[in-house]
C-alpha cells in the first residue's frame, strides 16, 4: 500500500505542475474529478470550442538513464495502463533536470504511431542481430 500511495501523491504533485503551467499559458485547465473516468485521463482544457484531455507523467530516472518511459503496463497486477488505455488527446511527461522540471507536451496519437515503430524497430534489430 505504501507504493501506492506515494506513486499517486507524486502523480498529483505532476499535474498541478502541469496545471500551474497551463494556467502560466493562459489556459484555464480543470483536473479530472470524475471516480469512473479519473484513471482514463487527468486534465482537461478548453480551447474555443474544443476540449483536449491530457494524461500526465513523471519520470523520474529519465535523467539518469537518458531516456524516457512510457507507461503501458502495471507489471503487478498485469493490466493494461497508460498509454494503453488512455483516452487523453494530450501526453504530457516530467523530466527532472536538477532542480528543474521540464514539461513534454505531445499529441498522444503521435506517442502511439511513433512508440510503436520504435518498439517494432527494436524488436526488428533485436531479432537480426541476434
């Protein structure tokens, strides 16, 4: 339980970062109160006539390991997670960078066509090589 909770209270800390940047931007963001949908997307803004989700993440080794995760799969229980299901038209990613944060802000469809053929590719040049 005390990965849990820790794991969701730096998830919060990340969206009002994320929230705090968008309010910087001028947008008027509002957090995903609803208990049935919470887990598909966390923010949502506004802009004109449109709605645009954005689902967001921390990642905190990314600054050790020069690269970036990318949610899919809860290795515990085995479901499906992140970009696997979410309905976010935003992916938004924290990268810790000394006593910085910085915000990636990307289309999510874009993260999915281009995930995939890095997986696709890597799997490719695995199976090749080896």
């Amino acid at each position: 339980m005390g990965n849990f909770v820790k794991n969701k209270s730096q998830g919060r800390f990340g969206e009002q970062l994320v929230y705090n940047y968008l309010q910087l931007a001028g947008l008027e963001p509002e957090f995903n109160i609803d208990k049935e949908t919470r887990h598909l997307w966390d923010l949502q803004i506004k802009v004109g006539k449109k709605t645009a989700r954005i689902e967001v993440k921390l990642d905190f080794l990314s600054n050790k390991t020069n690269n970036m995760a990318i949610e899919v799969l809860n290795p515990i229980s085995g479901k499906l997670t992140g970009l696997n299901i979410t309905k976010a038209e935003i992916w938004a990613v924290l990268i810790r960078d000394s006593d910085n944060w910085i915000v990636f802000l990307t289309k999510t469809s874009k993260l999915t066509m281009s995930f995939c053929k890095c997986i696709l590719t890597h799997f490719v040049s695995s199976f090749i090589i080896n």
